[in-house]
C-alpha cells in the first residue's frame, strides 16, 4: 500500500503483484473505481487474473481510504484523469491495461483519448460516454441534504443489487462505502459527470476496448453501451443477465474471466518494472 499525492488530495494506491518469477515483468492492469464505491469492489478479481498481470487499485479522491478536499466545484474530468495517471506513474505503469467502473469509465475513455500511448486497453463496466443519458441521479441532492449519506448509500444498495443479489456481509459493507464518500465532491462529480460528452472524441479510441454492462442498470440503458460500441474502432460488448448497476461487484467472477479471455488474447505490451 502506497500513498501518492495529486492536487488537492492524497490518494491511497494499492499494487498486487503475486505473479510466479517465470512471468518476468508482468503487464500492468489499472483499475478505477465509481462514484459511491472504493477499491475494494475489485478484490474478488485477483483470483482469475494475478497469476499473469500485476494489479493496480486506488481509492478516488473523497472516497475509502484516500483523503477528503472540499468541494469547491474544482472537480473536472481532466482532473480525475491527471489522478489516474498519477497513480499509474506512482506504481511504475508507463503504459498499462485500464479497467473503469461506473464514472471510472468516462474517466479511462477520456485517458485514452488524451494519452494514448499509455493505454493499451480499454475496459468499461457499467460506465457511458454521454452524461446526458445517465438518468435518476438529478434527486440525489434533495435526499443528501434531507435525510443524510446513510439513506442515499440505502437507496443507492437497491440501484446497484437486486434484493438477495449479494451475501449480507458483502451487502453491509458496500453500503458502509457508499455512506463514507464525501457528499460535496460526490454531488460535484456527479453534476460533471451529466455534463460530458465524449461522442465527438470516441473516435480517437483506437485501443481494443471490451464493454460489460448489467441487463438492468437504473441509469445506463443498455442501448447506450451498444452506441458506444458502434463509436469505438475495436470494441465488443458482453451484456450480463440479471445484473443491476453494481455489476463489478456482483459479478465479480464472471466480469474477472471475460477480462481475463480479453486481455490474454492481446498482443503483448510493454510491462511495468517488476517491484522487489
């Protein structure tokens, strides 16, 4: 575990590198988290993937274990980007594999789009290229200031899961993540996050893309993800039954063997120095 410092906030950076010696200098697999989540969403898939790839999680600003700026309405998409390369610079990835959950989604679209040579790949869970379309976000603020962090986090469990959809033990603790978030920077990220558009960019997208996307998200309707798509210049798309929007974490499993089938039948790139 590593602390790295970008403006305005300390994020906290975890590298998990338990390939065999054989492996030599494994590629780098970044992942980025949503809005309401952490890092720990991603644990479940260390199993399927750490045997080949050196795995990289980060708490976003304002969420988990990395610190709280105020909300000053300084939160933009190139500042999420600028943080995400940060974290790929403090864990020694010069180029790298992106997986995106959620607004982490918009954000490692826009990373492509912006640097290019350091992105080998890019994956979308449950994330959209067009903020317009997200819908059932626009109460957030009136259920924030009235009733607190705790009734958002209990009205977010049953947008992201269905009713018996998870374990208890992995219910309760999401929903601790969610009500720990900091509710300034969550409500400025998501009123930016309904601003953007990237459509007029998507085609500067040429690394191979792979979309994961629930049956049954409440804020991004299938047909998005099949637009975004039809915009990339190498995509598929696996849409998953029975899946709301907190499809990483539910589907934990499934979601690590499709990436998994993904990234093994790329070229290979360039690794990040192994770490003694």
């Amino acid at each position: 575990m590593t602390t790295v410092h970008v403006q305005g906030a300390a994020l906290d950076v975890r590298v998990i590198d338990l390939t065999p010696p054989w492996v030599g200098r494994p590629e780098t697999v970044l992942f980025h988290h949503g809005l309401g989540a952490s890092s720990g969403i991603w644990w479940a898939w260390t199993p399927l993937l750490a045997d080949r790839y050196r795995l990289v999680h980060f708490d976003m600003r304002a969420h988990g274990r990395s610190s709280r700026p105020r909300a000053d309405g300084s939160v933009t998409l190139d500042r999420l980007v600028a943080d995400l390369f940060s974290v790929a610079d403090g864990a020694g990835a010069q180029r790298f594999h992106l997986v995106g959950e959620s607004i982490g989604g918009t954000v490692a679209l826009a990373a492509a789009i912006a640097r290019p040579n350091r992105i080998a790949s890019v994956t979308v869970c449950n994330g959209a290229h067009a903020g317009g379309s997200i819908r059932s976000i626009d109460g957030w603020r009136s259920l924030i200031e009235s009733q607190g962090m705790d009734a958002w986090s209990a009205h977010m469990m049953h947008c992201r899961f269905f009713d018996g959809g998870l374990p208890p033990a992995l219910w309760r603790w999401y929903e601790r993540e969610q009500a720990a978030v900091d509710p300034g920077f969550l409500l400025e990220a998501a009123a930016m996050l309904a601003a953007t558009d990237l459509s007029p960019r998507l085609g500067e997208v040429r690394q191979p893309a792979m979309l994961m996307h629930g049956d049954s998200s409440p804020f991004i309707p299938v047909a998005v993800m099949a637009d975004l798509r039809s915009r990339l210049a190498d995509a598929r798309l696996r849409v998953f039954p029975h899946a709301r929007h907190g499809l990483p974490f539910s589907h934990a499993a499934e979601c690590a063997a499709v990436l998994r089938a993904f990234l093994d039948d790329l070229p290979p790139t360039p690794p990040a120095p192994r770490y003694v």
